[in-house]
C-alpha cells in the first residue's frame, strides 16, 4: 500500500514562503505523475501544479512564477516551494500520485496552508 505523507503547512503573512514536502513509501519512479493539489473551504479541491516521471512540470496559471514542484528521487520526496503567498493560496493541500500500474489515484492526509492578509 503506497503512503503519501505531506507536511511543511503552516501560517504565513502574504508575500511569505511556505515549501511542502511529500514523502512516498516507495520510489517515485513507479509514478508516472506526482503532484499537488489543494482545497479551500467551500470550493472543489483544484490541481495546483505536477511533474512528470520524466520530471516535465505544469502548473495551474494563477501560481506561475510563484510556486516550484520538484523532487528528490534519492529521499522519494516531492516538494512545492510557494513564493510570493497570497491570502487566496489558503487551503488545505494535498499530495497526489499516479502509478504506472493502474489507474488508482493515492492521496496524502493534506497539510494546511493558512496565509494571512
């Protein structure tokens, strides 16, 4: 059973830094995508950014030039350094990943992002 284990939320004044990390319980490398999304109160969870086992990235529009997915294959650790916060990136965030083998989608626990005008 794969484990996704986030942490790195908190609370941060706007135009603060936050950087998320997902732990996997196994290598990356068996997931074709890894990435983040995130769930503010009332609204739909929304994809925030991914990176491919290739390590190709995309990002969802309103984050460009603020947040970075990157991982470290060695510690099977994906992160998300966020940049440049604004009140709206308040959420909880969630840690997804995509393995090659099927089509299950495993989910960490989330982690709470609080920014604060």
């Amino acid at each position: 059973q794969v484990q996704l284990v986030e942490s790195g939320g908190g609370l941060v004044q706007a135009g603060g830094s936050l950087r998320l990390s997902c732990a996997a319980s196994g290598s990356i490398f068996s997931f074709k995508t890894m990435g983040w999304y995130r769930q503010a109160p009332g609204k739909q969870r929304e994809l925030v950014a991914t990176i491919t086992g290739g390590g190709s990235t995309m990002y969802k529009d309103s984050v460009k030039g603020r947040f970075t997915i990157s991982r470290d294959v060695a510690k099977n650790t994906v992160y998300l350094q966020m940049n440049s916060l604004k009140p709206e990136d308040t959420g909880v965030y969630y840690c997804a990943a995509d393995p090659w083998l099927n089509n299950v989608r495993y989910w960490g626990q989330g982690t709470q992002v609080t920014v604060s005008s």
